[in-house]
C-alpha cells in the first residue's frame, strides 16, 4: 500500500481522501502494525488515484501515463506475429510515453530479457516502480502468448531487501539485484511463440487488465481457500460464519481464529468472491443489476452498484459497455 502512494510525495494531493473512497482508514494505515488493507482496498486506491491523477502510473514517473497508454501498449504487442516482435513494439510504445526508462529486449547467450534501464543513470528508480514495471510487462507478455512465460531470472537496479518471503511470491524465479538495469529474462526459444490473442480478448482484458496485473497476488490461505470454496459451491446462497463451519466439521470460534491467523475473515472472502462474480457476470450475460444484486447478497441495487464502482473504478453499466 505505501509503494502505491509512493508517487504522492511532493505533490498537493488529498491522500487521505483517496484513502477513504478505498475504504481505508488513514490513521489505521498510519498505525504501526498490519493495516490491515485488503486486495480489493488495494485495486479500489489504485482505481481511484488513476482517475483523479489521470496517471495509469500513479505519480511515479516525471510525466503522467496519460489514461489508454496501458491499452496502447498492449495493442502493440497484440499486432506482432510472436515475442519477439511484441516486447520490441511494446519497448518503442513506451519509449515514446514516457522518458524515464528505456525499454529494448536484449539477447545474452541463451537467455532473452525485456531490458529496462534508467533514462539518467544519475536518477533512481523507485522500487515499486521497478517492481511494478516488471511485474505488468512480464503477466501482459504472458497474456498475449496465451500460455505461460516461465522465468530464469528477475533483475533489478536496487540493493537486496534482506526479506524473500513476499518476493518469491511475486516474483518466481532468481532475483539478482544491484543491476544496471532491471527487467526479466528468460529462455531465448520463447521468442518465436506467436500471439495467441485478438482484439475480442483484448478488449475483454482491458475492462479489468489493472486487477488482474496490478494488485498483489491473491493468496487465500489454506483455511481461507476451504471458505471459498464452500461459498462458491452454495452460491447464491450465502453461508453464515456458522454454516460454514457446520461445513467444514470445526466451531465457528476455531474457525475465526484460523482465518484471523490467515490475515482475512468471512467478510472479506465473501466480497472477493462477489467482485469476481460480478464481473464475470456482467461480462457473459445480461442480467439485471437488480437481479445481480440480490444473487450478490447486498440489500439493492444501488448498494451494490457503489461497491462495484470501489472495487473496479468504474460503474456497473460503463463496464457492461466496455
């Protein structure tokens, strides 16, 4: 959550604002300890500060990201035949929107790497402005191949953080850090895989590309994972703390403590699994907002048209038209 507001630095911004319309309480952000800021807080903040900034890349680099630069990026890999062809439009594409990295695909022996290299060598790059960078062009490369894109190693141009556990999460594979540059490499047949995607897909990706490429890996825990499941399967039911501890053969009491433990509750796995239904319903059917709401489990329409908009930045009928 701060490598997100990292960007608000020196500008005359209303963090706090932005904070609440995701649902997050400043001074609990500002409390030592978890915040306790949950993947959907997370996409909602990064929602919000791209609309109000109109910054697809939230204050971190010295020009905004003007709104569809992602899209235009994306496109232009979706044009090429094969990776290779794709990571050198998409380098070319973000040259010109930006001048703070420079973006070329570099082949070293047998290994091949979308090479990312300050433009001034006297000026850092924020971290999660790494991170980022390489976290979004390595899941959107994946995504024009339609398969994976397995990886040797991540690099990156600041020193070891001393803590992995979260990293090899995130970033699966060997992370050398203190490089030149930063970026991600992998084996140099995979350039010849064609784009396995079109435009249909595309557009289909882009109503929630931010979601699915941005915001931290969703990772439900052992206990949580069994809660999901048991949510999905009763659906549109929704169960009680209790039933679904009937479910799972435990006492609601041991059953809080566990997901307590796992960082996450009933609540919060319940609107994960509403977000995610929502958005695959609005997508493939037309069903009626009034209707989804009652199978979300909110008390009308407009309640759940508020939470949609939190969860994605954007109302519910804007999404159906995208």
């Amino acid at each position: 959550m701060f490598g997100l507001l990292s960007g608000m630095e020196g500008m005359d911004v209303d963090v706090d604002g932005y904070l609440r319309q995701a649902g997050v309480d400043p001074k609990a952000l500002r409390t030592p300890g978890d915040p306790g800021v949950t993947p959907i807080q997370y996409v909602a903040l990064f929602y919000a500060l791209m609309h109000g900034l109109k910054d697809e890349c939230v204050g971190l680099f010295s020009r905004p990201f003007k709104p569809g630069s992602f899209a235009l990026t994306a496109r232009e890999g979706l044009s090429a035949p094969d990776l290779r062809r794709a990571l050198k439009r998409m380098s070319s594409a973000l040259n010109l929107l930006q001048d703070d990295i420079v973006f070329s695909l570099q082949i070293n022996h047998q290994e091949a790497g979308l090479h990312m290299a300050p433009a001034n060598p006297g000026r850092d790059i924020p971290v999660f402005a790494q991170e980022t960078m390489v976290r979004v062009m390595w899941r959107l490369a994946a995504w024009l191949l339609n398969s994976p894109l397995p990886i040797r190693h991540f690099d990156f141009a600041y020193a070891d953080p001393g803590h992995h556990e979260l990293y090899q999460f995130i970033f699966p594979a060997d992370r050398r850090y203190d490089q030149i540059a930063f970026g991600f490499w992998f084996d140099i047949s995979k350039l010849d895989t064609p784009v396995s995607r079109d435009e249909p897909a595309l557009r289909t990706f882009l109503t929630d590309a931010y979601t699915q490429i941005i915001s931290p890996p969703r990772h439900f825990g052992l206990t949580g994972q069994k809660v999901r499941n048991c949510l999905m399967l009763s659906y549109p039911r929704w169960l009680t703390l209790k039933e679904v501890a009937d479910k799972l053969h435990t006492s609601p009491a041991s059953l809080q403590r566990h997901l307590t433990a796992e960082h996450t509750s009933l609540q919060w796995l319940k609107d994960d699994l509403r977000r995610d239904l929502a958005i695959s319903r609005l997508s493939s059917s037309k069903v009626s907002l009034v209707q989804l709401a009652s199978e979300l489990g909110f008390s009308d329409s407009p309640s759940f048209q508020r939470a949609f908009k939190r969860w994605t930045g954007q109302p519910c009928n804007a999404y159906r038209r995208r």
